[in-house]
C-alpha cells in the first residue's frame, strides 16, 4: 500500500503514439474532421426537420430494414456493456496494482477484451433479433423513432412469455452480468481507496474512476429501464424519451465526459479561450 501512495504522487505517463509523432499530426486531423462532419450532419438533419413540413409525417421502412436496424442497435449496445466492463477492468489495475498494471493490461489482454466485445454484442443481438423475429406480428404502425425491441414485442399476434423468457435470460446475460462485474471491481476499489491516507492519492484516485462511473450510471440506468421490464409495463411515451436519452444525450455527453474532466484538455480550452478574447 506504501508503493501505491508513492505510484499516486507521482501519477504515470501515457505514451500514446509517442512511437510515431509523424502520425499525431494526422491523427488529429482525422479525429476533427469526422467530429466536425458528425455536428455539421445533424445539425443538417435538425435544420431540414424544422422548416419542411413533409418530414413530419410519419416514416415507412420496410421489414428487412426494420430487422437490420434492430439487430445493429442491439449490437451496439451490447458491445458497448462489454467494453465497460472491459474499462473498468482498466480502472481495477490502475487504482489496485498499479505496480502491475503494465502486466495486467498486456497489449494480448486488451485485443482479447475488444474481440470478446464483439462477438459477445454480436451474438447477444443475433439471438435477440431471432427470437423476436420468429414470432408473427399483426399491424405496421411503431409507435417510436426506430424499431426498438419492446415496441415490436407489443405487436406479438400470439403470447409472448415464453419469448419474453428467452429474452429475459438473453438481457441477463448481455446487461445484468456486466454490472456486476463492474460494481465487483469497483468495491475492490473502493476498499483500495479508503486505505489511502493522503488526501491527494484519494483525489487522484477518484478523478480516474470518476468519468468511466458516470457512463456506467448514465448507460445502464436508461438500458435496464428500457428492457429488463415485461413488455406489458413498457410505456411507449416514456420509452420514446429514454430511447432519446441512450442513442443522442449519452453519446453528445461523451466527449464532455472522458475528454473535458482532463485538466490537460481544461487547460488547452482555457488558453484558446483565452487567445480569442484577448485577440478581440
């Protein structure tokens, strides 16, 4: 514990792509071109939504589409409940064994938790997507913004509890899991935490687990809201404004999340702040 307090007065050093300067360049080019062209595209969108009337009627896609957007969504999503498990992981080694940290979070390790990522949101969403898909449906009318599980479930011709079991089990696996495993890692933290003596190890220590904690909340809140309840009890109207919250605000927080807690990343804002007022 002695050789933590001193690892986090110290702090580490990010190496980044240090090995390749020459791409730092082009790297950052790329990085800000394609966030650019995400806020120009829907910026767009919003603008065309707002001042022609014919996009206000409601959108028809058809049922190959409809199953393609599903499975997509539910793979993003579960890829991403890995990857959290997978950065908290991360947060384990550094906070728990940082001595060991370049041991434990061998470059083999990282690509074997972006692999199992994957295939695991990939075949969590394939199973979901079939068993769903399996059923017959009666009408054409969602009452969402895309096709979302919950909403497709409620136009079921037939009893869905045993689907709905299959399912259940399915989320578990995909939602419930993760979870656990990243509130385990946490209480290890959380007990490494409270044995260090100095006030600024402690800080420091919190300002690492803080941002990926915040994602965790705001990620899975929303997800178990929206599908660890029976179908009978989902809400379209209030699943409508959760939906909106996971697929534009989580990811619109991101950035602001992971980036700007960064105090190099603060301090960089503030000086071309800075600059732009003192220019003027």
């Amino acid at each position: 514990m002695e050789s933590w307090n001193t690892s986090s007065e110290e702090g580490f050093i990010l190496l980044g792509f240090s090995d390749w300067p020459h791409l730092e360049p082009v790297f950052f080019a790329f990085i800000s071109i394609f966030y650019s062209l995400t806020l120009f595209g829907n910026t767009v969108i919003i603008i065309l939504s707002q001042l022609d009337l014919r996009l206000h009627t409601p959108m028809t896609i058809s049922f190959g589409r409809c199953v393609a957007q599903l499975f997509i969504m539910l793979s993003l999503g579960g890829i991403e409940c890995v990857l959290l498990v997978a950065m908290a992981i991360d947060r384990y080694a550094a906070v728990c064994r940082p001595l060991h940290y370049t041991t434990i979070m061998h470059p083999l390790l990282c690509r074997a938790l972006v692999v199992f990522s994957w295939v695991g949101g990939l075949i969590n969403s394939l199973i979901q997507t079939s068993l769903v898909m399996a059923m017959p449906l009666c009408g054409h009318q969602l009452n969402h913004f895309f096709c979302e599980l919950p909403v497709l479930l409620k136009l079921a011709c037939e009893d869905t509890g045993g689907t709905e079991a299959n399912l259940f089990v399915a989320r578990v696996i995909i939602l419930v899991c993760p979870l656990v495993l990243i509130l385990g890692s946490y209480a290890h933290i959380a007990r490494a935490v409270l044995n260090i003596k100095s006030t600024a190890g402690r800080r420091k220590a919190f300002g690492t687990c803080a941002s990926h904690l915040i994602v965790v909340v705001l990620f899975y809140g929303s997800a178990i809201s929206t599908y660890l309840q029976p179908v009978h009890r989902y809400s379209e109207g209030e699943g409508k404004f959760v939906a909106l919250f996971y697929t534009v605000v989580t990811p619109m927080l991101n950035p602001l999340i992971y980036t700007l807690r960064n105090k190099d990343v603060k301090g960089a804002l503030w000086r071309v702040l800075g600059r732009g007022t003192d220019s003027k």
